[in-house]
C-alpha cells in the first residue's frame, strides 16, 4: 500500500493512499468534529462539520474531512477563524432544530455557538441521514427513508416495512442524535400499526449514545 | 428510407431532396413554440391546413410547422418566406388574407412590425429591430424546419458537420478543432468544452458517456427548450460529433419530463436518425458507433447540477454526490462521462463545418460565439435572443428588446436566475461576457436575462428567488438546506416590513457559511443574488431595517 504523508494542524501524518483526512486525523488522535459520519456507513458529506481548511499548491480550499481524501504535501488545518465561524454558523442552524442535543450542546460550547441565534423550527429531526442510512446499508431493510427535497426533507417510517422490521431492531435510536428517529417511529406506529407490533416485545429504552471520544457516533449494541 | 451508408450517399440525398425543393414556393412558417402555442398558435396552423386544403393548394403553399421564432411577445408569430415576411400576433381570422396575399406575391400590411414610436412598418425578417440587432447562428433556422421532419435539417445542410468529422478528421483533429475554437460551456459556467472533452478522452476507463444536458431549470431562461423542440437534430449532430472525439459509445439527452412537444420531437429525431443510420452502429460506413438513449429530469432545479443529473440517469435520486471527483473522469455508474449543455452542443456542428477560425472570428476577446439569451421580466419585447458575445448589454435591452415596459425606467439587469445576480442600469454598457459579466456580479449563467423597472423591490426579487432554491434543492446538506431557510424566513420578514436591527449582518454571515460549506454550485452560489444586491443596492436593505424598527411609513 502506498504511503501518503501529509500535515495535519502542524504536526507530519502518514497515511495510506484511499484514506480520508479525517480517518487520517483520527489515526493521530486529532479531533476533528463529525455528526453525519458512521464509520460502518458510507461518506454522506451532508452535515458539513467536519470541513477543514486544505492547502495543496499554494491553493487554500474548505473541504469535509469525512470525504477529502489524503493527498501527497496538502497541509490541512483542522481549526482556522473560517472554519470555526463555519461549525458556529452550522451547529447555530441545527439548534433551530434540536437545541437539547448533547451533541449539539458540546459543539455549541467549542465554538462559541449561540443556540438561539435562529428561530425554532418545529421539527427536531436534523435530517443528519444517520438512521435511514444504517437502515439501507447495515440492516439492509429501508424501513425508514428520506421523503420530499430541499427544505421539505425530512425522514420518514415506511409503515409497511416498520411494522414488520422494526420491532426487534430499532438500533438508530441509538445513532440518531436527536431522538426524533425513535419519535417518528412511535408516530408511525401509534397511527399506522398500533398494537400490532409484536406483544412481547417492549420498546427498548433508547439508550442514549455512549461517546467515549467525541469524534464519531458511538458503535452501534445490539 | 434504407441507412444511408456513406458519406457520399448522405449528400447525394441531399442534393435529390433539395432539387424536388422549388425555393420560388411559397412556404408558411407557423410557430408553435412554447409562447406562441400558449397564445393558440394551433388553432392558427389548424385554420392555415383547412384553408389550403379547401382551395387545393397543395402544389402551390406549403405550411410548414416550426419551434420558436425567437420574437415570442408578438406571437403567434408566422413567416412567409421567400423573403422572410414576418407576421405577427395573427389570429386564424387572418389566415384567408395572408394565404390569399402570398399566393399573389403580395403582403399583408396590417399584421407586419409597426413601430410603436414612429409607426413605421418592417416587413422583413431582416429589418424587423428585434431581429436586425442579432446574429441567429443557432436559432436562425428554426422557422426552416419542422422539427418532425429530418429532411427540413437536412436541406438546411444539416448533418454537414458529421460528414465532415467522420469522413476526414480523426477523433483528435475534431478535438484540437474544437479546443481551437475556444468553446466554452453554455450551461452556467463558461468552462472550456474542449479541455473537458480531452479530460473523458483520456481517461482510461473504456466505457465512456457523452451527455446532453437539457434540464434548463434556471428561472427565465428558456432557450435551451426551444433550441431541443424546434432543432433537437443541430443539438444531436453535436452529440454524435462529441461522441466521437471523445471515443464515446453512448449518449443520453436528459431533458424536461413536463414538455410534450419536446418529448415528442426528440423522440422523432431519435428515431428518425437511427432510421437513416445517422445513430446505430458504423455510422455512414466510419465504423464509428454510437446510441443515444432519451432520459428526463425529475423536476427539481438540482437535477441539473452535474452530478445529480448523473445520478438521476443511474435511476437514483438526483443528489449531488459529495466525493472530490470529477464526472468527467468518474461519472454516470462511474464511467468518464462528458457532459454539455444543449447549446454547447448545438454549437459544435457549426465549429466542424465552418472551422474553429470562423467560429473565433465571432464574439469577444475570451468568450467566442454567439449567445442565446433568454429575454423576460419588465422588457418591451420578450423573447429568445442569439447575440456575439461582447455585445453591449444596451444593444440586448434597448435596440432588441425594445426598452423597459410601460415607459418606465430601467432599473436592474438580472442575468443567471437565482445562483446569478443583479447589476444596476448604469452599467447598461457593460458587454456579455463570460468573465466579465461574473466579475460585476451578475455571471450570464444559462442566459437567463431579466429586466427590473423602477419600481421593482430587490429585496421583493430576493426573496422570491431564494424561495425558489429552497424548493428546488435536494435539502441533503445542512448550510444550503438550513441557510437558506434561514435567509428566506429573514428576507420575508424584511419585505413585510419586519427587519430588524442586525439582520444584514445575520445575512452576510448567512452568505458566508453557505457559499464556501455547501456541497453543490446549488447551495455555494444561492447568496449570489443577495450579494450582488448588497453590492449595488444596499441602501434599498438598509431603509428597510431603520423603517421597520419603528419609522413611520411601514407598509
Ligand atoms: C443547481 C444546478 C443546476 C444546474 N442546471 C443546469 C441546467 O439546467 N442546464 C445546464 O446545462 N447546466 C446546468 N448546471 C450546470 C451543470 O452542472 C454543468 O456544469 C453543465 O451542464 C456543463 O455543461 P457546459 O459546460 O456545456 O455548460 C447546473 C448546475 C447546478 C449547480
Ligand atoms: S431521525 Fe435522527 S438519525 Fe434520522 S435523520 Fe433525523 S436526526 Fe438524523
Ligand atoms: S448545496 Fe443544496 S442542492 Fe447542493 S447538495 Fe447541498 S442541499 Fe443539495
Ligand atoms: S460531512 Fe463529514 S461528518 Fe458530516
Ligand atoms: S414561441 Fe413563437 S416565437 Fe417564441
């Protein structure tokens, strides 16, 4: 395998080639903050948290981390003003959405953001994909789904599919950062497929998700 | 028709078909293009067919249906050629008059251009102002042709170019003559077509694509529609001609789902140039093959961008993908793919069969051409216009499109729709140029152009655009989907009088984020349109905030 040295926040990284910068960084122990990154799920580059400030060639660029991947000489910044006005401005526009995230919250206390910046939205779901993607990709059932575009995005429990699926999974309510995935899901089934869920079977208290290091959402136990 | 085989045979048949043609015989060219058909053109092309066959006119007049003239505000719009005689806002009551006048080499007075100042009249195409200011490359022929028919192509001369290409230049020759030509994008970001051609041509992977891009879903622009429905031929020579420069085997046309009479004549022209071994496999005996599948959008303005509109094609949703490549190299079901805007397509034809010296000696300095534009908002004459680049914005909006509606006076030039920007009228002289024109904050983008008069509220045009991208992007990426919500609920807010003090601040914050974070060109340029507003017409947004924090004249 090919190996890729470039710098990260001062310090010189080795790499292997196909690599992103951010498992790069993350191999070093340097944190870079993720919310719609999973490491069993494939780069979605939607949340935009994780974006960095890369120079290669005497260009300066602002890419995500979770994507860019590691690249001979580039010397990438982690933190610059841009990049911390960038995550303020980010987690201030989803805390419209969810400012009781804890996520969110840790976030908000980094980089100075203020959680009343913007009005309230009514809906908690931050659309980070993180559930419908673990559903389409791990388990392979797409019993949740992304419905309608732009800002009218918003997930979505196929009840056909949840009523039969859901009721012994229910693991993105574990990734979800939000809690709305297991909201949506007693929605649905409240209106949907009430009591047919299997009898024996509680919802399991969503456990909230365990981060041991603040840098990707925790592994998902089942 | 039997596939014409050879290059030879091509012209052989042409040149029988254009001696059956008497250029003596009357022809009347009936619009049904977009406008006009809103306007009942049919009923006028309708009442044309009953007449002439009533008085069994079939030897002595032709009626021929076409797409768009280009002067849509005067439709239905009909041209009686020999001589270009352009009728305007004609109504089937006028029809045994015009047949009767043209079977008699005569004209109809009361339905030719009248000038609203002086009242004098212009019968020919050629004198008509809204015509005489242009230079109808690429739309010029298209009240030649029913688009229905690949014999009115071919007796323009069509398919010309591919002769050429195939028959006496190599892929590489066509390449360099069209990296000579300096071709650059049309589609919104004026890149050069040929360094992309070069880049899918030399990448390794065998399968390559070739790719029309006919979303058009920029707002007010509407030539690439006009262009696919009055010539989808001009735009698929191209095709086949890129096709083989870049060593591709397969072409899609993505296009609008909600135009059935473009669905319709592309449909045609496919079919029919398969029919005459115009598409298929050894094109005119070259060896060459190619196949070109018919694909449509799915609505959304981001089904446009590059690869979204890749994405769409594999049979996903049209979300941008967020990897650092490029299509070109990793493209439809990853395959180099090379994708154009229809009229950088339709340009391409012309650059073979003329040569890349020709087409050079046409527009300015560092965009070459010429350009269609797509005239709306408050202009006297609305319509599809074909410019050299370099032409003085006041030649477009004065000469051709007839000054500001109403007598009012101008206020703004909106050029690129909502990923584009507003420039004031006093740089009426500026020239339309690629560069140029993004340096001034209003980057042509598609071709869009949009006039404001004095009474229009930018912070009014703001915000109706902005509301346009937050329904029309995919809402995958946090800055574009949440930021410009945010933008929008804060531009709602200051045209009901509700500013508050901060807000422009907010904006430009706004602005910042979501220019530089988001994934697409979507969400990167949805504060261009502000910005340019803050540039030239800040004042406007600054009274807005003072009045609503209590002034007096809140409305
Ligand atoms: C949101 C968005 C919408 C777009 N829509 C169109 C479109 O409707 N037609 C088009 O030709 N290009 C559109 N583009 C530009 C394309 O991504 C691409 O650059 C273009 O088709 C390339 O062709 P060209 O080089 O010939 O201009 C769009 C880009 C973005 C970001
Ligand atoms: S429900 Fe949770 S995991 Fe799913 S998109 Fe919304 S915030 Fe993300
Ligand atoms: S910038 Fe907008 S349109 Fe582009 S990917 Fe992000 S949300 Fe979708
Ligand atoms: S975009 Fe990289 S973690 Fe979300
Ligand atoms: S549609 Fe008839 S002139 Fe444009």
């Amino acid at each position: 395998m090919t190996e890729i040295v470039l710098t990260i926040d001062g310090k010189e990284v080795k790499a292997r080639a196909g690599m992103t910068v951010l498992q790069a960084a993350q191999q070093e122990g340097i944190y870079i903050p993720t919310l719609c990154h999973h490491e069993k799920l494939e780069a979605f580059g939607g949340c935009r948290l994780c974006m960095v400030e890369v120079e290669a060639r005497g260009w300066t660029s602002y890419v995500v981390s979770c994507v860019y991947p590691v690249a001979k000489d580039i010397v990438v910044r982690t933190r610059s003003e841009k990049v911390d006005k960038i995550r303020k401005v980010l987690v201030e526009e989803l805390m419209a959405h969810a400012p009781d995230s804890p996520e969110l919250i840790r976030m908000a206390e980094e980089y100075g953001a203020d959680r009343d910046r913007f009005e309230r939205s009514a809906s908690f779901c931050i659309v980070c994909g993180l559930c419908v993607r673990y559903c389409n990709e791990v388990k392979q059932k797409n019993a949740v789904g992304f419905i309608d575009n732009g800002a009218r995005r918003e997930i979505s429990f196929i009840p056909e599919v949840a009523r039969k699926e859901c009721w012994d999974c229910q693991e993105c309510f574990a990734i979800c950062p939000t809690s709305y995935a297991q909201a949506a899901y007693l929605l649905t089934e409240a209106l949907a497929f009430p009591g047919q869920r299997k009898e024996a079977v509680k919802v399991k208290k969503a456990p909230k998700p365990k981060r041991v290091i603040p840098i990707m959402p925790a592994p998902v136990t089942t | 028709m039997p596939k014409l085989q050879s290059a030879a045979e091509l012209e052989k048949f042409r040149a029988e078909l254009l001696a059956k043609r008497d250029p003596a015989k009357p022809c009347i060219a009936v619009c049904a293009g977009a406008a006009c058909d809103g306007m009942d053109s049919a009923a006028v092309a309708a009442a044309f067919l009953a007449e002439a066959a009533t008085q069994k006119l079939d030897g002595k007049l032709e009626i021929r249906t076409t797409g768009c003239h280009g002067y849509c505000e005067k439709g239905p719009n009909v041209v009686v050629t020999p001589g270009d005689i352009c009728y305007f806002e004609v109504q089937p009551t006028d029809v045994p008059e015009i047949i009767a006048a043209t079977l008699k080499g005569e004209v109809v007075e009361r339905l030719v251009y009248k000038d609203p100042a002086t009242g004098a009249k212009a019968v020919h195409m050629s004198e008509v102002p809204f015509y005489k200011h242009q230079t109808r490359l690429l739309i010029g022929d298209n009240p030649k042709i029913d688009p229905m028919r690949i014999d009115d192509y071919f007796a323009v001369g069509g398919y010309a170019g591919l002769v050429k290409a195939l028959t006496t230049m190599t892929p590489e020759q066509v390449l360099a003559e069209v990296k000579k030509a300096n071709l650059r994008g049309r589609g919104g970001g004026g890149f050069p077509a040929g360094s992309k051609w070069e880049t899918t041509r030399n990448a390794p992977e065998k399968t390559k694509y070739v790719i029309v891009n006919g979303h058009e879903g920029e707002s007010a622009a509407f030539m690439d529609r006009a262009m696919l429905t009055g010539n989808p031929h001009k735009i698929l020579e191209g095709l086949i001609i890129g096709a083989y420069a870049i060593g591709a085997q397969k072409g899609f046309m993505y296009t609008r789902h909600d135009m059935p009479l473009l669905e319709k004549h592309v449909r045609q022209a496919l079919a029919q140039a398969t029919e005459y071994g115009l598409l298929g496999e050894n094109i005119l005996g070259s060896g060459f093959n190619f196949e070109c599948e018919l694909h449509f959008d799915v609505g959304i303005f981001v089904s446009g961008e590059s690869s979204a509109l890749m994405r769409s094609i594999e049979g996903n949703a049209p979300e941008p993908r967020p990897k650092y490549i490029r299509t070109s190299v990793n493209g439809i079901w990853d395959k180099p793919s090379n994708l154009n805007n229809v009229e950088t397509w339709a340009n391409v034809p012309q650059i073979i069969s003329k040569g890349a010296e020709w087409f050079t000696s046409i527009g300015s300095e560092k965009s070459k051409g010429t350009k269609l534009i797509s005239l709306s908002g408050n202009v006297v004459n609305s319509g599809i216009v074909e410019v050299p680049m370099g032409t003085p914005l006041r030649t477009l909006v004065f000469d051709i499109g007839g000054g500001v509606r109403d007598g009012k006076t101008l206020k703004a030039i909106h050029f690129g729709g909502a990923m584009g920007g507003s420039i004031p009228a006093d740089l009426i002289d500026a020239p339309l140029d690629f560069d140029g024109m993004s340096k001034l904050g209003a980057p042509i983008g598609a071709g869009g152009l949009l006039l404001m008069d004095e009474d229009t509220d930018m912070i009014e045009v703001a915000r109706y655009l902005m509301d346009f991208l937050v329904n029309e992007s995919c809402g995958k990426c946090v800055p574009c989907r949440e930021g410009m919500q945010q933008m929008l609920q804060i531009l709602t807010r200051l045209t009901e009088g509700q500013g508050r003090k901060g807000d422009l601040e907010l904006l430009e914050d706004l602005i910042e984020v979501t220019g530089v974070a988001s994934l697409c060109a979507l969400g990167k340029t949805s504060g261009d349109p502000l910005k340019s507003m803050f540039r030239y017409f800040k004042p406007e947004y600054e009274s807005r905030i003072v009045s609503s924090a209590g002034g007096s004249d809140n409305k």
